[in-house]
C-alpha cells in the first residue's frame, strides 16, 4: 500500500522536480525547496500533502514550457484566456457539483438508469480475484475493456444517452464489462493483500495474458456463447494484442476487436509529460519501490483529499486539475462536458501498479512492443535473451478495427499506422473525422454517438 510520503514523492516526480533524476528539471524548480528527496523526510504528512498540492498546482505551465519543442495549449499559456473561460467552465461545472451519480457505485448508477446488472467474480491462473459486471440480454456478447487507470464506471459515467455500456444494451448486446487486476473493483488475491508488494508485481503484460483470458471464458460460459465481440479503450487495446499474441487459443473466441486509440507502439507519443519522464522510467521505478510505492493513484482515502485540494473546493484549482489530466492526454475543450466532469473525477482514477507505467515507459524509448524489460541479467534468466521479446502481432488471427485521432497524445496516427500494417487482419482503420479529439474523447465526448458510435455500431452489425 501506498505511504503518504510515497504518494507524495510520486507527485514530486510528476513534478519533473529534482535536477539529478530528470533532463529539464531546473525549468520547475522553483515550485519546491530544491532537494525533495532529503526534504522529505523531515516533513510531516500535511506538509507533504500540501507541497504535493502546490507543486501539482504550478506544474502543468512548468512543463509545457519545458517541452516547448513538443505541444503545447493555448489556453494553458494564455492566463487571459484562462480568466475569460472560467465563468463559463465553473458554471457548467457547479451546475452538476451535487449530482449523486459522484459517489454512486457502479452497480447503483445501472440500476438507477433502469437497465439490469450483475456482478460476476473470476479467478485467474495466478491467484488473482477478478469482477466484472454485465447488463444480460439475450444477443450477442460484447466485452468491453478499460484503460490504464481506469474501471468498467467508463462505460456508464456518460449516462444513458451517450454511455457506451448503455447504448449497446439499448441494442440488444449481452455487455460485460471487465476489471483488471489492482484497479478498485480487483483488489483481491488468494494468499495475497494490496498492502504486500507482491500483489503489485505486474505490469499490463500480466492482464493480458491472465486477466483477459479469465474474463473472457468467464462471460461465455455465463452468456452460453462460443464467440463475443471485444472493445478496448487505450490499455484496454494494449492487454488484448498481448492476449492474442501470446494466447493463440482466444483468436478463436473473438469475432472481431474494436480498438479505441489503441495503444502498442508510443514511438511517437505526444504527451509532454510522457517524453520526458520515459528516458528516467528505471531510475523512477527502481526508486518508488525503495521507497515502497507500488500502487499509482489509488482510487482510496489518501487521493480524495488531494483530488478535493486540486479539484473540490476552488474553481480554478478544478480546472488546473482537468489541465493535468489534458497535460497526459491532449486537450479538447470543446468535447469536454463540464457539467460531467464532477462525475468522472468521482470514478476515476481507479487504481494502477507502478510497473504498469513502467512498462509503457520502456516501450516509448525502446520504441518496440515487447515484454517487460527486467535488465541483461533478468531477461536471460526469464526469457534467455539479453532483450525482452517482442509481441508477435502476426499471430493475431481476429478481425480488428482501430479508431484513431490526430489530437490523441497517447496514440500517435504514424504508430496506430505502424500498428496496423503489422496485423495480419486489420479490416478497417478509421479517423475521427474532429480535428481535436484526444484520448479520452474516445469515452467521455459530448458527440460521442456521433463521432464515434455511428460508425461502432455499423461494425457490430457485420461481424
């Protein structure tokens, strides 16, 4: 489990802080005493919550101006700009402040919107304890999988008229929606708590060769079915070509596969934010687990308070908050529905390990989609190669069609181009046709029927 100091020193490093850990550091300095590590440990809890908070507060500007050379926001760099929208943003944001669907489970929000719901609990080969939740009907099955730091809440926190886990429902489609492990739904192991540093021994190549699988056969038997239709969201997209790579077998149970900013080359990734913290990845995870952080963003008592500091209680600090997610992922304005934000923040994130970054990390320097990199001596002892091995996308046998945007930081068109000429049976690459979708715009867009399910829809309705 994740300390207060080591949460705290994770911000730090999202910070870039520290000038003997990162390239670029000096650029944001001065929004912590110079050396965070030594001073940290004379720190008290609320000081560290609070230098955290300040720190997180000032770093979005800090390091767009760091990768200047990168991409940059005009309305992270323009204050006028950001003063002229605020009213706007804070009305819309407040009109929706007390919805209860902020703190309804996931189980409760289906069920207020009137559809059915079940919860199902899988084992994996591995000890893992794995729920899942599904709307039945009768027709065919969909399985859709959620993103790092994400849940199976992504389907439904855009409600009944835009949620994709409704909108299939209101289809006809058996929906099932998966939970890896580690995440606020999957937090259970048969000898193991979240509080042992081996329960966060994983990174997303575990889920796609143990939890995906388990999810899978567990939604056919239920469902009675031999096949299912799959769709994934950012690592939702990573953890199945891992799957049918490595897994031969699910190709056969899969019909077809809808990539949403599928995410397994990152050669190209955008993200400030990414670019300059990936070249430090050893060095960042080699050091949170000294300091015993395991856990990223955990979805618990400790985050709340800081997501209240950042987003809760003043207006400008909610929206430096959404400018820190926009720092990751790109940023779209025009597709952000304020009046919803309140109800994301209160689902997401949801839990992730360290090793699961880490092993993004070494794919945006390695430039390859391969397992994790354990160093010389660790891949010849796991893998008897100096190098970790690459996927084999050329054994993924299913139908697949990627969507795909200019203005996804994470998932850069030359590597989903990359990504589709390397699959031996991609049926259909597709564009959004909006200039500035980004990545989570692939869930949580105002125009998400349009831009998106249209064309989904068609799709399902062929394979």
């Amino acid at each position: 489990m994740m300390t207060a100091a080591g949460f705290t020193f994770v911000m730090l490093l999202l910070s870039c802080h520290g000038q003997e850990l990162f390239p670029f550091a000096s650029v944001i300095s001065n929004t912590l005493t110079h050396n965070p590590i030594v001073q940290l440990a004379s720190l008290t809890s609320g000081e560290v919550v609070a230098n955290a908070a300040g720190a997180i507060a000032e770093a979005p500007i800090a390091i767009a101006r760091a990768a200047g050379s990168f991409y940059t926001f005009p309305f992270l760099a323009n204050r006028k700009n950001l003063v002229d929208y605020a009213d706007k943003l804070v009305l819309e944001y407040y009109s929706n402040a007390n919805n209860e669907d902020i703190t309804l489970s996931i189980g409760d929000l289906i069920t207020k919107y009137g559809y059915p719901v079940e919860k199902h609990a899988v084992h994996t080969e591995d000890g893992y304890k794995l729920h899942m939740f599904r709307i039945p009907s009768n027709g065919s099955v969909v399985f859709l999988m959620h993103g790092l730091e994400g849940s199976a809440d992504d389907f439904v926190l855009n409600g009944p008229q835009s949620g994709l886990a409704y909108l299939l429902a209101d289809e006809g489609y058996d929906v099932w929606m998966g939970n890896a492990r580690g995440n606020k739904h999957s937090r259970h192991h048969k000898y193991l708590t979240p509080s042992d540093s081996e329960f966060w021994d994983f990174s997303w190549h575990d889920i796609g060769y143990y939890d995906l699988p388990a999810m899978i056969d567990r939604a056919l038997h239920v469902s009675n079915s031999d096949t299912l239709k799959y769709i994934g969201h950012s690592q939702g997209t990573t953890v199945f070509f891992v799957m049918a790579s490595e897994r031969a077998e699910y190709n056969d149970k899969v019909t077809l596969m809808v990539a949403l900013s599928p995410v397994a080359y990152m050669t190209h990734v955008k993200s400030p934010l990414v670019r300059l913290l990936a070249p430090g990845t050893p060095l960042i995870y080699g050091v949170m687990k000294t300091l015993g952080v395991y856990e990223f963003l955990p979805d618990n008592s400790l985050l709340r308070p800081i997501k209240l500091l950042m987003c809760g209680d003043a207006p400008l600090a909610d929206i430096l908050c959404s400018n820190f997610v926009f720092l990751i992922v790109g940023f779209d304005l025009e597709q952000l529905n304020m009046t919803n934000l309140a109800v994301i923040l209160g689902h997401m994130p949801s839990g992730a390990s360290v090793k699961q970054f880490a092993h993004y990390g070494q794919g945006v320097v390695s430039g390859e989609f391969r397992q994790f990199d354990l160093g010389v001596m660790g891949n010849l002892e796991r893998y008897g190669s100096q190098t970790p091995p690459r996927y084999a996308l050329d054994r993924v046998r299913v139908p697949v069609s990627l969507f795909y945007s200019d203005a996804d930081w994470l998932a850069h068109p030359v590597d989903v181009d990359r990504l589709y000429n390397e699959l031996q049976n991609a049926v259909d690459i597709h564009k959004v046709p909006y200039e500035p979708f980004n990545h989570l715009d692939f869930l949580f867009a105002k125009d998400f029927k349009r831009l998106i399910y249209k064309r989904l829809r068609k799709l399902l309705s062929l394979f």
